[in-house]
C-alpha cells in the first residue's frame, strides 16, 4: 500500500480548509538532548517531489536542530477545524543545509527560500533565537534576495512512517492508521476510534 493512499485524505483536509490560512500551522514535536520532550508550531511549506517528505523551514541557530541530531524522530499534530479531521503524522526528521550532498535537496531548499516572503527571509538575518537580547542588535528588515539562501537556513523535512488520521464527524467517529515497513512499504487498517 504506498503513501499515496493516506495522502489523498490529507490533500483533501488541507483543501476543504484551504479558507483557512492559519491551516498551514502544524505542532512539531521532537525530544531534547536531555530527553525532556518539546513542542513548537511550525508552517507547512508543502511536499517534496517524494508524497512521504513534508517540508518546513528552520534556523540552523535554533533549538529545532539539536534536538533533530540528538533524536532524528518527530512527529506533528494538523486539527483541521473545518472538516473536524486530526492527522498526526510521524517520521523522521532531517535538516537539509548549503552543505548537502544530494543536489535534489540542495535544489529543493533553494526553491523553499526563493518563495519565502520579504518578512520571512529578513528574520534569517536576524540575532541568534533564545540568545540574551542586545540592546544595540539589529532586527532588520530588510530582506536577503531570494535568489541565494543565507547560511543559516534550512529546510526541515519530515519523512512520514506513520500517519493516524481521525475523523472526529460521526457516531461512531472513524480513525486510520497507516504505517510504512523497514523498506518503505505502507499498510493501513480501521481502527476504533
């Protein structure tokens, strides 16, 4: 069974709710160093040429990375308010930076950066996140060309192995769990809700 079959159901959640901008918020959460779990909102950026890699954007000064080379393992949360449908999706993580050895990725983070908007690229120049704030630090706003990334920003991916969508509408209410084996081959069953 391939991811294509858990993706039509959450290609059609984020079209019935596409009304909703605040629908490309999803919760990420990952696990510290010191195994203590975090959890933060991050935007979908959409997929990668592969239906399984979710994409988003982070700052190579973040927490984000870290936590990502201590425990490549993350999952999100998606409420899609409209539809009433939960999916949380689970897989592993990578960070993709000018130094990737695959030129797809390489390519698909250029791509990610040059649709970014002015406010979004200009806060990758910003001062260090969760550094003590500076008085005399510069935010600036104005915004690196879109045609070249800065150092610091990556793209996140989230490659799905597990995805449970659960449709909250009905009594009784219906849920699926999709899973991918070992060689990347996925099967799914109803499951009570």
């Amino acid at each position: 069974m391939p991811a294509e079959l858990w993706r039509p159901s959450l290609d059609l959640a984020l079209h019935r709710n596409r009304s909703r901008p605040e629908m490309r918020l999803v919760q990420l959460a990952t696990v510290r160093p010191d195994g203590r779990p975090a959890i933060r909102t991050v935007v979908f950026r959409g997929f990668l040429d592969d239906p399984r890699k979710l994409a988003f954007a982070t700052d190579s000064r973040s927490a984000k990375r870290a936590e990502i080379e201590a425990n490549p393992r993350g999952e999100i949360c998606w409420y899609f308010p409209e539809t009433r449908e939960q999916f949380r999706v689970s897989g592993m993580l990578a960070l993709i930076g000018p130094g990737s050895t695959d030129p797809a990725l390489r390519q698909a983070r250029a791509d990610l950066w040059a649709e970014l908007g002015d406010e979004v690229r200009a806060g990758f120049t910003w001062p260090a996140p969760r550094e003590p704030r500076d008085a005399a630090s510069r935010f600036s706003d104005v915004p690196p060309a879109p045609s070249s990334p800065v150092e610091n920003f990556l793209l996140l991916t989230l490659t799905a192995t597990e995805v449970d969508h659960l449709e909250l509408q009905g009594d009784p209410q219906h849920r699926w769990i999709y899973e991918a084996d070992p060689r990347g081959r996925w099967s799914g069953r109803e499951v009570n809700p």
